[in-house]
C-alpha cells in the first residue's frame, strides 16, 4: 500500500470516529450512570490547578451524568472546561457568585444535551436547578441547612413544580443534598446520638432551628414520598448507609447520618439497576458528603 492511499485511510477513518462522536446520542446506551455528589465549598480541598484531583476521579467514574452541589467559585466558563476535562460536553451551573463564599449553587454536567433549563433561585435558600436530558427530568437542589420549617416550604415548591409541570408524569430525577432525614432511616436514627447532637449543636448557634418540638423531624421527605417518589437507595440497600461525615473531620455530627438523595418518579422505579454510596480512598477525603451513585436502564 502506498503512503498517499495509507494517508487517505486514516484520514477518513478519522472522519468516521469524529462523526460517530459528534452524533454519540443518549438513545444510543442501554443504561445510564449518574452521580449526586455535595464537594464540600467549591472542592476546597482539591488545592490542585483546576481541580485535577476531583477530574481524574471523575474520569474514573465515567458518569453519564453528575449532579454537583456546593461548586461555590465557578463560573461558567469555568464549569465548561471543568466538566469536558472528564468528558462531558454539557454543563449548566445554576447561578455565578464567584467572590460569594456562601452562594453554594449547584450544576449539572452530562455527555448529552441538557436542554429545557429552569434556574429557580426565588423563595430558596440555596435554589433549585432543572433540566432535561433525553425524556428525563432532572432537578438538582441544596435545600435550606438552617430552618426545618424552610425546607419544608422548599420541598413543597419543588413537589408543586413537578405537578403542575407540563409532563408531571414523566421520567423525573430529583438529586442533591436535602439536609433532611428519611423516615427509612429512623430505626438507625432511634438507636444513635443523632438527636442529642443536634440538641448540643442548637445550643451553640441558636440560629438552628432543625428539630421540631424536640425531635427529629421527617416531614419533608415524608412529602415527597407521599407526591409518589422513591428513594432509589432503598429499592437496593435496606440497610441504613451513611453519606456524612467523611474521613474528612467537619463541623456537622459525630454521628453517622444521611443528607445526599436520589428520587425518581414511579415510571422509573422498575428501570432502577444498582444504587450505592461510593466510599474510596478520593471520597474519603476530598469532602464532607459521600456522592450517590445511580444505574438505570434507559427505555427512551
């Protein structure tokens, strides 16, 4: 074979991998992977230009879709190139405050289009984002850390949104951090020092306001689990799991709790493949939260 023709061959063999990048389409895998995950005040532990540690583990992951809390200090611009440093071309940040530290807005990024964006900041404290990808419905939040009574109010609009919403029967996904407890988990919770460190916490800052006539409080998830949503977490692990604290010491509970979600809508239910918590070696220490991680089988 001769160069010019072997020249030729490559070039269209590039051709040919570029297009099928280019049209890589979300109708084209049978199942999608998704990761919530609370990075603790912009990554501020990742001290490396660009965040390289958090990219390189999320290059590992390979994620189809990864909901970001606390990304406190991009922009962007800077979302853009972070996100298709791990391979995803899509990125949507729900409000830019760089030189806020307590702005906490969450993102989405994604390998496929993220289309039909809603950023609701109104009558929240950390706000909601929401958008398509495909015929799902994402809808990423960090509800109110202070006021139980807040997020209940927050929960509600987000539950209100969903049903008076032009598909309120759809393939919806809600992620993110809630600050609230599952009333799945009140076993653990009735066995542990929960409560009491919550007590000593109220005492310290009296701006909290977390429990309810002394008492853990449930009402929030409780609601949407009665508006038909499931805590995908539970479908696969009946155990209680933790998501907080980290190996990272922080100043939110000694006692192992629950904070980060993934709910989805009954038609998605029976499509749920594998939930976890991810603990590694990264997750031990580059955050307070531990990501979820989700499965599911793609029936577009």
């Amino acid at each position: 074979m001769n160069k010019s023709k072997s020249k030729l061959i490559a070039f269209m063999s590039s051709i040919i991998l570029c297009s099928s990048s280019v049209f890589a389409s979300i109708e084209d895998v049978k199942e999608l992977k998704m990761i919530s995950y609370n990075v603790y005040n912009g990554m501020k532990l990742d001290k490396s230009d660009g965040k390289h540690k958090f990219i390189e583990w999320a290059k590992i992951q390979d994620a189809d879709i990864i909901a970001w809390q606390e990304m406190n200090f991009f922009t962007r611009d800077k979302l853009e190139k972070f996100a298709a440093s791990y391979g995803h071309k899509y990125a949507v940040l729900l409000k830019e405050s760089p030189d806020d530290p307590a702005s906490f807005p969450v993102a989405i990024t994604s390998k496929y289009p993220i289309v039909n964006v809603n950023k609701v900041v109104d009558n929240l404290w950390h706000g909601v984002l929401y958008a398509d990808i495909g015929n799902y419905h994402f809808v990423v939040t960090h509800m109110n850390p202070f006021w139980t009574a807040k997020r209940i109010d927050e929960m509600n609009l987000i539950i209100d949104s969903i049903k008076y919403s032009r598909d309120p029967k759809g393939k919806w996904i809600i992620a993110g951090d809630l600050n609230s407890f599952s009333p799945a988990d009140k076993p653990a919770y009735d066995k542990s020092n929960l409560l009491n460190d919550i007590k000593e916490k109220e005492k310290q800052r009296p701006i909290l306001e977390n429990l309810v006539n002394g008492q853990l409080n449930y009402t929030v998830q409780q609601n949407l689990i009665d508006a038909g949503f499931i805590d995908v977490l539970k479908i696969k692990n009946k155990q209680f799991i933790a998501t907080a604290p980290t190996k990272v010491f922080y100043d939110q509970s000694s006692t192992p709790l629950r904070y980060d979600y993934i709910y989805v809508s009954p038609l998605l239910e029976k499509n749920v493949v594998n939930v976890k918590v991810i603990k590694d070696e990264f997750t031990d220490n580059y955050s307070d939260h531990y990501p979820v991680q989700m499965i599911i089988k793609n029936n577009q």
